[in-house]
C-alpha cells in the first residue's frame, strides 16, 4: 500500500481514451520541440486556467510554495522589524519566508477541532507592527477566512492564505486560494495538484500585487534587462506547466474522490468507536491532502501498522516556535531579530497538545476500499492493543 499513488494516478482515463501518462508525455514532447522552456506558452496557459479554477482575476506562476510563500510576502513589501501572525503548527515554509525577510513570526494558537489558526486568539496578538497574517489551510480544508477577514479588515492587514495543501477545497462555496488578499499554493508532487518537481502560484484579485509578484518573481524586471526591484528567481518551469495541464484535466474528479474517501474514512472509524477523527467545518469542504487523527501512544501505534505494511506519516512532529532554527540560543543567524518574549505572551496550548497525537493515514484519490477497510481495522486493533499494554 502506498501513503500517496503517483503511479496508480498515471493511469487514469481521460475523455479522448488516453491514460494521463500519455497526456503527459504528448505535452513534454510538445515542450521538448518548440524548445521554450522557460516561459513557453504553457506556463500562461495553466495560469489562466488556474485563476479561472480558483475564481480570481489573476495567478501568478512560481517555482515552489516556499517561493509562493516568499514573492507574496515581498510584494506586501515585508521588511525587517514586522511582525507576522501566523501558526505554530505548518511545515516550515510558512515561517521560514517570514524570517528570510527579517520579520517576526507571531504565533497564534490554533482550533482544536480544524487545527487551523483560532481567529478568537488573533486579535490581542495584533500590534503597531503586525504587517501581515499567514492563515494555513491545514490537511485541506480552509482556515476561518469569514472570521479571519473581519478582523484583518478592522485593522487594515492584508491576510497571506498558505494553500499548499487545500487547492480545490472550498470555504462558503468560495475556492480555497481565492479567500483573502493573496492565495499561495504549492504543486510538489504529493500535494492535491502536483507537478514532477517543484512548482507553486500566487493568487489574487488584486491588479496591483499581481503585478508586483509578477515582476518579483521575474528578477524584479518590467522587461527584459529592466530591473524596477529585487526579486528572485521564481519563475514556473515549462515542462512542470505542462504537467500541471494534463493533470489539472482529472483535478475536479480526483477533488470529488479526495472528498468521498475522506468522508467514508470517518464514517468507517467512527463506526467502530474511533472518534479522534478530523473534524470539517460545516463552511468548508477538504481535499484530505491529509487524513490525519488523532492517537495516544503515537510511536507504538505507528509500529503496529508498519508491521501490517501500512504506511504512516506525522505532519507536524514538531511546532515551528519548537524548530532550532528559531532558537536563539541555538541559531545565530534569528539572533538580531527575534524576540523570546513573542512566544512567552502567546500561549499555544492546543497546538502543543495536539502536536504529539496526529498521525496521517494513507490518502490519495485512487486509495481502495480494500485498502481502507485494512487501514482502519488495523488502527482500531492497534488502539486496542497499545491500551492493553501496561
Ligand atoms: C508543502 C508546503 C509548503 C511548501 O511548498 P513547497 O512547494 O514544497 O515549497 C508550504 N506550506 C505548507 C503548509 C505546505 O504543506
């Protein structure tokens, strides 16, 4: 059993007969004769289709959601000495970009049930520098953005929703990545939609930042030669475009898969009294880029099922406040500009405890019902067997 089928995903039928492998070869040859690898035809083709997807005047394609991440961030023109208000519990990105740029992170707990950013918490976390808030759309399913953008509205913040793992799910009937200010996702290969390599896009309705980002992640250039700003090399590659084509054509079935094994995941576990389940906010669906519960005894669970061969995964073991890359005692280079007292007056209780017991179960749109039957009755007789032990 695989934690993620990249390969049983190739073999999709698309409407003309053909598997996607073959779509996917057809337009990396297409790449390979008109010879445009960087910024071919492709690389506009998919942005438009993308924004269209999303709901939004514009995308912007980068090379990574790290980069995603980092092109928004510049383009609010994020500065030293600013703060940020984000969670403690993402994969790293989130809050690396906020420190290349030399601001300060500033987390903020998270829900208990959704593991997205608690926008009760928000508000006394707000300062003279709060610059910008980084929501993170966790495990698929959209952080509080109705709540989140009151807020941010009533202080004038412009809110950076972190979508690597929540394209196609939606908040309100509105797209994950067209909820705020600015929409960043992620298309590494295991992510809902992924290309074969690295690659991310910028979202926005803003005319403005579009072309910010546009020019930022083109080595800050008008035109050619034409440097108006610094940027970076944060361009899409064609060939990942052209994946992203053939692959952005079974997207909306495998969204509607994602949904219903997510859904029959729960319904199974719960049936057997396992009720440490992810919990969906009724204004939002999920893309179960992850389907991660809840368990006690994490390590002697996740021994049991990779005896049955059953694949595991932990995202996150650890808070990004716990990284020691934040730590200034331990890293040299947060020392100038990050301030201890920014965790000791925010409390993030449920991010610490719900830390130590998610663990991710395998998910991806083509996972079986066989499968899903021996994940879950192995789950429930190691939960079983772990609370026999002494
Ligand atoms: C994967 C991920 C990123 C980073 O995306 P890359 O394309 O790997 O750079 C950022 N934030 C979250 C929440 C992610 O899951």
């Amino acid at each position: 059993m695989e934690f993620i089928d990249l390969k049983a995903q190739q073999n999709q039928l698309l409407e003309d007969g053909a598997t996607l492998r073959e779509d996917i070869n057809r337009r990396i040859k297409k790449v390979l004769d008109h010879g445009r690898y960087i910024m071919g035809p492709e690389v506009n083709e998919i942005e438009l289709k993308l924004a269209k997807y999303v709901g939004v005047k514009h995308c912007i394609g980068v090379s990574s959601g790290t980069d995603a991440l980092l092109v928004a961030l510049m383009a609010l023109g994020i500065k030293p000495g600013d703060e940020v208000i984000t969670t403690p519990f993402s994969f790293f990105a989130t809050v690396e970009t906020i420190l290349l740029l030399g601001a300060k992170p500033v987390f903020v707990d998270i829900e208990n049930l959704t593991f997205n950013l608690d926008p009760k918490k928000i508000e006394i976390a707000i300062s003279r520098k709060t610059k910008a808030i980084i929501p993170v759309s966790l495990y698929g399913q959209p952080a509080n953005f109705k709540e989140i953008n009151l807020i941010a509205k009533k202080y004038d913040i412009p809110v950076i929703e972190d979508g690597a793992q929540s394209f196609g799910s939606k908040h309100n009937k509105k797209r994950s990545c067209g909820l705020s200010t600015i929409g960043v996702t992620s298309f590494f290969p295991s992510k809902p939609l992924g290309c074969y390599g690295d690659g991310g896009a910028c979202f926005t309705n803003n005319d403005f930042l579009a072309n910010s980002m546009r020019q930022i992640a083109l080595h800050g250039q008008e035109k050619r030669y034409e440097h108006l700003r610094i940027g970076l090399n944060g361009r899409l590659d064609t060939i990942q475009a052209a994946v992203l084509l053939a692959k952005l054509n079974i997207f909306e079935r495998e969204v509607h898969l994602r949904q219903e094994i997510g859904d029959k995941y729960t319904q199974k576990l719960n049936k057997k009294g396992f009720q440490k389940t992810p919990s969906l906010d009724p204004q939002n669906t999920s893309v179960y880029a992850q389907y991660t519960v809840q368990v006690e005894s994490r390590e002697e669970v996740i021994k049991f099922l990779t005896n049955k061969s059953i694949p595991t995964s932990i995202h996150y073991p650890k808070l990004l406040p716990d990284q020691d890359a934040l730590c200034a005692k331990k890293s040299g280079f947060i020392k100038n500009f990050f301030h201890k007292k920014i965790y000791k007056s925010h409390v993030i209780p449920n991010a610490r405890n719900l830390v130590s017991k998610v663990l991710s179960l395998p998910m991806h749109p083509m996972l079986s019902d066989k499968d899903q039957d021996l994940v879950v009755e192995t789950l429930i007789n190691a939960n079983k067997s772990v609370n026999k032990l002494p």
